[in-house]
C-alpha cells in the first residue's frame, strides 16, 4: 500500500491500482471528502474527452507499409542472438503515482482537473511543475482529441492531441516486457517521409506519460520494440495510433 494514500486518487480514476491498493483506497474514499472530490473530478475530465471528441480517424492508406518499408532501407544496429530473444511473460503491474494539477480555462472560466501518470520506475524523473502544466494545456484545450489504439501483445496507447497547441500527450499502459536489452522507442510519422524518434523508454520500461511535438504533418504516433540504445527508423511496430 501507498504510504500517501491521497496519492493514489489518480490512478484510482484511471483503474491503475492493483487488487490490494483498491481495498484500501475505496476504505480511505468512505473518510476522504477531498479524494472523493478528486476521483470524481478525474472521472468526469475523462468521461467528457470521451464524448466531446470521438475519434473517427483512421491511419492513412499504406502507412504502415511505409513505415516499415522505410525502416527496411534504414541500417540498423546489428543484434546478437540474446539481444533478439523476447520474453513471453508480462510483469506484474507496477504501482503508478497520479500528479495531478488544475489548470484554468481562459475562453471559459472553468477548472479542469488532469493529470500525468508515471510509473514507479521513472520517478526520479518525474516531470516538474512546467512540464505537468503543457500536459495539463493539451489535455483541457478546446480542439482536444482522445485517440486509442491496443498495443500489439497486450497494453494500450492513448494519445490526447491539440492542434491549437501543436502538442499532445501519449500515454503508454501495462506494455508487455520488451525483452532483454530492449526498449520500447516513440515515434510521429508524418504522412509523407522519415518517422522522427520522440522518446526512449528506460531499458525494460513499460509504461509513461509523455509531451510530444509539434504535430504539424504529423498522421500518427508509433511505438516500436528496439535494441535499448534506440534505432534511427522503427522496426518492430507494436502500435500505430492515427492522429488525423
């Protein structure tokens, strides 16, 4: 169990919290009028990024195909037999902490409550107060869009993405273990040319919130398995989410 409690309101609302953290937190929620608020707060910023933006896109015809076909003319680090072999398993759930922040609506004088999730792992790096408040922006702007996609071998992608702020926010949930030596690489694909690398998870990381930008001639957002040091161009595609 969380030795702060009231940090797991987030990852309560985001269904993140394993068998035993649950019991106690919904014990904590009947004691805890501010956790209540917050869940519920969380709960319905979610519901109606749901509603408001349904995602109807679709990834372009053959991007796919292109972007594996440009990984194929790309030279990539040569891996050894062990470098190569995946594990099957999937590692237990790590405990997630739940940062979340309020940030002001201008055009309308609402408060809207969001939030930036990290795994346990990554907690040195936790972003500062900077970073939470770009997240925060992209998450409440006007045009925001919520797009998911399943991650090939179980976990999820969801991306929340703003044209107005030419960002948008990936978050990455319960990746199956990428292997020994390997890491999972982020990337934005733009409809025509190279997919541009965005981020590197910590060798073995599953999970993590991030920024990424700008968006401009960008189709979709891809997350490939690579030799932990990263690669120049994706290889083994394990999601593709559309963004337009």
């Amino acid at each position: 169990m969380n030795s702060d409690i009231h940090t797991l309101a987030g990852a309560y609302a985001l269904d993140a919290v394993d068998e035993v953290e649950r019991a106690g937190f919904e014990r904590h929620l009947t004691a805890c009028d501010t956790c209540r608020l917050e869940v519920a707060e969380l709960r319905e910023t979610a519901a109606r990024l749901a509603d408001d933006t349904p995602d109807d896109t679709a990834l372009p015809a053959g991007l796919r195909e292109r972007t594996l076909g440009q990984a194929a003319r790309t030279p990539q680090e040569r891996l050894t037999t062990a470098e190569s072999r995946r594990t099957a398993s999937t590692p237990r759930w790590r405990q997630w902490v739940a940062a979340a922040s309020i940030a002001a609506v201008a055009a309308t004088g609402a408060s809207v409550v969001t939030w930036a999730v990290v795994d346990d792992r990554d907690r040195q790096e936790q972003p500062g107060d900077d970073r939470i408040r770009q997240i925060a922006e992209v998450v409440a702007a006007g045009d925001a869009r919520v797009h998911q996609e399943a991650v090939d071998g179980g976990g999820s992608a969801t991306v929340v993405s703003s044209a107005q702020r030419d960002q948008a926010v990936a978050v990455l949930r319960e990746l199956p273990d990428p292997g020994v030596g390997r890491a999972y690489q982020l990337w934005l694909i733009p409809s025509a040319g190279a997919p541009r690398a965005v981020g590197l998870l910590p060798a073995g990381g599953t999970a993590t919130t991030t920024l990424v930008g700008p968006l401009t001639d960008v189709a979709a957002f891809g997350v490939s398995n690579e030799p932990a040091s990263g690669s120049p161009a994706p290889t083994d595609v394990v999601v593709l989410v559309a963004l337009r």
